[in-house]
C-alpha cells in the first residue's frame, strides 16, 4: 500500500478529528481517579465522541494483527500494560497507577488518533520519570518531522532519548500513517530493531500525516500478551508509558494536529 499525501485542506480535516479526540482524552484524563473502572472509562469515551458528532474508530476495528474486532471505543493500559489495554469491568484503577488512554475517531470521513499517560494521584519518582521521558521522545521525534528526514530520523530520536533517561523503547510497536482511515502507511517502529526487521525506509513527504507514538517502558524492550487476546504488557511487567500526537509534514516545518489545551 502507497502511502497517501493529503493536501492542506484534507490536512485541516484531519486536524477537526484529532482535535475531537483530544477534548475527549482531556474529558478522560480529568475522570481517572482510584475506583474507577476502566470499562466505566470506555463508556465515557463513546459518550463523549458522540456529544461531539464523531465515531469512535477502534471499536469492532480488526487489526492486521488480529482476527477479531477490538470490542471497545478506548485503550486502557495500566501500569505494565503497554498498548491496546482492553477495558475490563472488574478492573478498577488506585492511586499510584500510570493509566495510558488511547482514542482514535473519524469526523466528516478523517480519522484522529492520541494517547497519553495519567498519574494516579501520587505515583513513584520512576514512574514519573518514565513519564517524562516518554514525553520528551514524542516532542523530540516531531522535532525532525520535516520533508526530506526519514522515518529511521524519528526511530533514531525516539531510542536516543529513552537511552538517555534509561528507559527503553518497546518493540514490534509504534506510529503509523493517518488520514482516511486510522491506520495507514508507513508504520513508525519505536526501536531500531524493529524498523532492521521491516527492511524498508520512507522519506518523509509534503503531505504526509503521521502519528507518532512511543511507548518506553522501565525496565526492559520487550512485549508479551496477557491473558485477554488483547492487552500487550512489558514482558518482565515492569511499568510503561505511552503518548501520541498526530503531525502533518509541511514545508513550514511539523504541524502538529493533536494540541492539547491547558485546563
Ligand atoms: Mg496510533
Ligand atoms: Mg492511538
């Protein structure tokens, strides 16, 4: 599959959905407290999307990966869950969890996509640590961003700075290509190792909308799966963290289309 270049307009509506499935996130992020359910999370993800016009996108989305449909709106991952966290009835978050959300949506025929990590009341120094670094890989990786770089520049960007905070990239994730539809080309591996195994490259474009999103965990660079079909987590179950932004490639430089507002 080619990867698709959106023109600036095609470009703003991807823009109105990401900026949809920030509200919601923020929405979200302000509801996560201890005894709360991530099922009960979920709810309010469906809820939110539709006061806002806009269709949830993972929900009964099946994933190349998979063989069924993903059975809810949000990604709810806690703690050692990494990505893809199924929501569960009988999971109820407390204080000192990390809670990563992640929600994709379509408006007027775009897709959005954003992820990031909450801190439940008081969590350990590591874990804001991790945080922190997590963050500070995605806002680096958008830094280069730009017509000409490559998508190994964003692989680069993301190891160095969880290397210099010693945490690690998980592999066999990361971004992809976004527009149309949630999921597009080119995939954006998180580790080195991961892009190696892909054997391919792509030059970053005018046009291209991706969404990159790396995952650090703290303790170690590999995945494994719980017992759910769904929920990937940190194969020695140590903690991990997860932010995702959408960015536009221009000749301005990166445009990123997920602003979150203060507040
Ligand atoms: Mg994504
Ligand atoms: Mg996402």
């Amino acid at each position: 599959m080619a990867v698709e270049l959106y023109s600036f307009k095609e470009i703003e509506k991807i823009r109105r959905a990401c900026q949809v499935v920030v509200e919601v996130l923020q929405e979200l992020a302000r509801a996560v407290r201890p005894g709360l359910s991530t099922h009960e999370l979920d709810l309010m993800a469906r809820e939110e999307a539709k006061k806002r016009g806009a269709k949830p996108a993972f929900l009964n989305y099946k994933p190349p990966f998979s063989n069924e449909k993903f059975p809810a709106s949000l990604c709810v991952s806690v703690n050692e869950a990494v990505v893809h966290g199924l929501p569960k009835r009988e999971q109820v978050i407390k204080e000192g969890d990390i809670v990563s959300l992640d929600f994709g949506a379509y408006l007027e025929g775009y897709a959005g996509d954003s992820a990031l990590t909450v801190a439940v009341g008081q969590v350990s120094k590591e874990k804001e640590l991790l945080m922190n670094a997590t963050k500070e890989a995605l806002e680096e990786a958008v830094k280069v961003c730009v017509p000409g770089n490559w998508v190994s520049d964003i692989v680069e960007v993301i190891y160095r700075v969880a290397k210099r905070h010693g945490v690690y990239p998980l592999k066999n994730l990361g971004g992809h290509g976004i527009g149309r539809r949630v999921h597009e080309e080119p995939f954006i591996p998180n580790h080195p190792a991961t892009l190696a195994q892909e054997r391919k490259d792509y030059k970053l474009r005018q046009g291209m909308v991706v969404a990159i999103e790396p995952m650090l965990s703290l303790g170690t660079e590999e995945i494994a799966h719980d017992g759910d079909r769904w929920t990937v987590i940190t194969a020695d179950r140590s903690p991990a963290a997860h932010y995702e932004y959408v960015v536009a490639i221009t000749k301005q430089g990166p445009m990123v289309l997920t602003e979150f507002k203060n507040g």
